[in-house]
C-alpha cells in the first residue's frame, strides 16, 4: 500500500477528499492520509508522495526540510513554481511562445493582450492604446491566490469605469465574445480531461453603446443577447480539437513544471480556430468532473510507480 499525504484547507478536504475516492484510491493500493498541521511535518510520515495546497511561509518551511531529508518522496508541487500561477500576468507567460505541433488542425492558442495598473485612480488611456486594447475590458486583480478578493472581477466599458475600482493593482484584459461557453482542461500529470461549461454571455455592439462604467461578473448574465451562455449553447458549444487539448496539456505541464492545474480556454466567436488561454489554476476542484475518482488515482499510480517521471 502507498501512502499518499495530503495537506490541504478544511474546504479543500470537504469538497475533493470524498469517500468514493478514498475507498476507489484504497482499491488501488493508494492509502490516502491528512496530514495533520498541528504537528510538524518531520514528524509525520513515511509518504511515498505529499499533495498540498497551502501557502504560508511556516508550510513552505516544512515542505523544504521534509524533503531535504526525505529525498525520495516526491512533492507534488515546488511552492516556487505555484507562486508563479499567484500572479496573473506570471501565469500565462508560459503560454506566450508556446509552439504547438499539432498537425490538421486550423488552430492557435494565444493569450488576451492585457496590462497591469497598478493605480485605477490614476489610469492613463494611452496604456490601453499602447497595448492594443479597447473597451470593454475585464478587470481582475492581479494576485489570485485563491482568496474572496481575488475572483471579484468587473467588466468594465470605459475609463470612469477603471477609475471606480479600487482593485490595487489589477489587470485589465482583452474581453473577447465567445459563445458564453469556456472549456476548462484538467491536468494531472499525464492525465488530462477537458469539459466545457457556461461562461459569459456575448455582448453586443448595440448593448455596448448603451452601457457606461464597470458591471460585476455576478451582473454581466442580464447583458447578454438571448440565451448568450445557458444551457444550450453550452451542449451545442463544439469541443477544441483532441489533438490541441492533449498537447495544450502536456506543453503546459512541461513550461510549468506543474503536475496538477487546469487551463481556461475560451474560442473566439468571430475567428473559431483562435483558442485563447485566460486562466490557470493550481490544483483546481477535480471533483467537479465525472469520475473524478479514477482520474486521480490514475495519476498517483503514475506517481508512485515511477515517481521520477512526474
């Protein structure tokens, strides 16, 4: 039996480490154990491998020593190369020079053009020329850290809507018209799954002139034209081709160094074979998708068999 530690968020606990899924892991020689954070971590153990999502300095700490003395456990993952998915500007960086070989396929994959501010109050419109924007524009912070704070984004329609925010600092990104569908890719090393769910409504050019300052995301859904993201266009919605998820999946986890995320992909409504990656997650919650429970137990097999090759 493998010991497979986790140390996560009681939230994190509730929603992912179900029942179905200790006892399909147990099924399959993975023994699944909450790390307890009362105690130091040099005292707990042996794992064979040790899944975390926590972000103090003191786990960080902990992290580093068990390893240096446990050198065969494997981490999943380096606190160093997380930090990086904390930032949005950081995050997609690794898919700005992306070279996809994927072949009979009309296809690239882009990120929104974007720009930080570190002062809404202050904001200047020559950034947004300089940059290639124009309005709308979606404002997120610039930390995503998993916190409330950082998933209060706003679609904002001018300048006096990015002086109303009081986002320090904060990214403004190219707002693209996409079906209201997003595709979400889930990783886990070599595993990898991709779903599509609603997103947000298209706009129109005729809504657009109509509408003044910055609406929040849980408002933009009464923009929308028609049914814009329901149900319906999320079942007619067409997948992104096999071949640009699996090699989407497995350049992103090589540039990140990164075994567990997902990517957010949308599709561009007026050029269909344009994918544009806006979001990446660490450690995402797997337990949304179906049978999530082979999902991850696949992959810690990977982990535990061949613990160098994750």
């Amino acid at each position: 039996m493998s010991r497979v530690g986790y140390a996560l968020e009681p939230k994190k606990v509730d929603t992912f480490i179900q029942p179905s899924f200790l006892h399909y892991a147990k099924q399959h020689s993975i023994d699944l154990i909450q790390i307890d954070l009362t105690i130091p971590l040099s005292q707990q153990g042996p794992f064979h491998c040790i899944l975390h999502k926590l972000h103090t300095q003191s786990w960080k700490n902990q992290l580093q020593e068990f390893s240096t003395k446990h050198p065969n456990t494997v981490i999943i993952d380096p606190p160093e190369l997380i930090d990086r998915l904390h930032n949005r500007i950081t995050m997609l960086e690794s898919v700005t020079q992306l070279q996809l070989s994927i072949q009979n396929e009309n296809a690239t994959v882009e990120i929104p053009n974007q720009v930080v501010v570190e002062e809404p109050i202050s904001f200047d419109l020559g950034s947004i020329e300089e940059h290639s924007l124009r309005f709308p524009l979606i404002a997120k912070p610039l930390e995503a850290n998993g916190t409330v704070d950082s998933h209060n984004l706003f679609l904002v329609f001018d300048r006096d809507g990015v002086k109303s925010l009081d986002n320090n600092p904060m990214v403004l990104q190219e707002f693209v018209n996409h079906g209201g569908v997003i595709f979400k890719i889930y990783v886990a090393g070599k595993q990898f799954k991709c779903v599509k769910r609603k997103s947000l409504n298209d706009i129109s050019q005729e809504k657009l002139k109509t509408i003044k300052g910055s609406v929040p995301f849980s408002q933009i859904s009464n923009l929308g034209e028609g049914d814009g993201g329901g149900s319906s266009a999320v079942d007619k919605a067409e997948m992104p081709p096999q071949s640009l998820v699996s090699e989407l999946a497995r350049v992103l986890r090589e540039r990140l160094g990164l075994n567990l995320f997902n990517v957010d992909v949308i599709r561009d409504g007026k050029n269909p074979g344009r994918y544009l990656v806006i979001d990446i997650n660490y450690f995402p919650g797997y337990a949304k998708l179906p049978s999530y429970e082979e999902f991850f137990t696949n992959f810690l097999m990977d982990v535990v068999q061949q613990p160098k090759s994750v």
